[in-house]
C-alpha cells in the first residue's frame, strides 16, 4: 500500500512492464496495444507505467485507441479486448497484456478473427501461469519469482511476530520467451 510501513515483498511491476513492452520494440513492433485489468490495483497502473516508459524512451507516442481497460481479468475480458483492438483503424502488431489470463483470451480472441499470433500479431503476458507453457502457442510472458516472493513473505512475517522490523524487499523478475512474439 502506498505510504504504509508495512515492510512487503515484491517485484519492480513498473519495470517488468517496461521490459517486457521494450522487448516487443526490439523485435520490430511500433503499434503495440495493451491490456489492463482493474487499475485500482498498484500493479495494474505501475505495469501501465513501464508500458507507458518504454514507449516514450523509443520515441513512440502512446495511442489511447491501443488500451483496453477491461475492469475484469479473465479470459473473456482478453478475447473483448482483442476484438477492440482489431476494430482500430490501425490495429497494433503487438500487445501487452497485464495478466496472461487477458493474454491467452487475447490470442483465442485474435484466432477467433483470424489473425495468427505471432505472425499476424504478437503477444506478451504477465505471471507465468502454468498455462502458458501449455498454450498454443506458448505464452512469452514475465515471470515472477513465485517461490521466493512466497518464502521472503513468510519470512518477513515470523519476524514480525518475534518483534522484529525486516525490510521491505523487490525481488528480480523474468522474460520468459516463447512463441507468442
């Protein structure tokens, strides 16, 4: 929570989002939409900010047409948001979605349009679900440290309860890279 001093773990949302957006720059995309869930939550708006960031350290002026709030973070909600894109004058040749629920919607929306991802259009989710090693085709996605961030909490929490003030912690996140871009 902002301003509290409640020590927390955590990854850096606003620089994943923007290492994952400056990866789909690298491969050549300059339209490149993006996919957001509820923004009341921090990491929602702090992925927005390293979509926004990478966009803007390349030169590439950020099209409101290109984001997709969609409120919800399901499937659904990511084949909606496809369909919206596809219906800009100019669609995006890439998107970044904030969760891969939304993205693996997203490519069963595109599909559903007829669009192939990645050759049509790539995509580029946010955790690391199981599912996205599964999918086809498989999601590249940021991965956090899932394990780690579990055990740095309990950590944090027993010495809590023995009296203790640990420290805040950021743990490093990772591209994981698979066919959808």
């Amino acid at each position: 929570m902002p301003g509290s001093d409640v020590p927390y773990v955590s990854i850096d949302h606003r620089q994943a989002g923007t290492d994952a957006v400056q990866y789909l720059i690298n491969k050549g995309h300059r339209r490149i939409g993006f996919i957001t869930s509820d923004e009341r939550f921090l990491y929602a708006r702090q992925r927005r900010e390293g979509y926004h960031a990478a966009l803007l350290r390349a030169g590439l002026a950020p099209a409101p047409e290109l984001v997709c709030v969609t409120g919800d973070n399901s499937y659904a909600a990511g084949s909606q948001a496809a369909a919206k894109l596809l219906a800009v004058v100019d669609p995006p040749s890439a998107v970044f979605a904030v969760s891969d629920t939304l993205a693996i919607g997203a490519i069963k929306g595109f599909s559903k349009a007829g669009r192939r991802v990645p050759h049509d259009v790539a995509v580029m989710g946010f955790d690391d679900v199981p599912i996205a090693g599964i999918f086809e085709p498989g999601l590249t996605t940021v991965a956090q440290p899932m394990v780690e961030l579990g055990a740095a909490a309990a950590e944090m929490l027993l010495a809590l309860l023995d009296g203790q003030r640990p420290a805040s912690r950021i743990l490093q996140h990772q591209l994981v890279l698979r066919e959808s871009v």
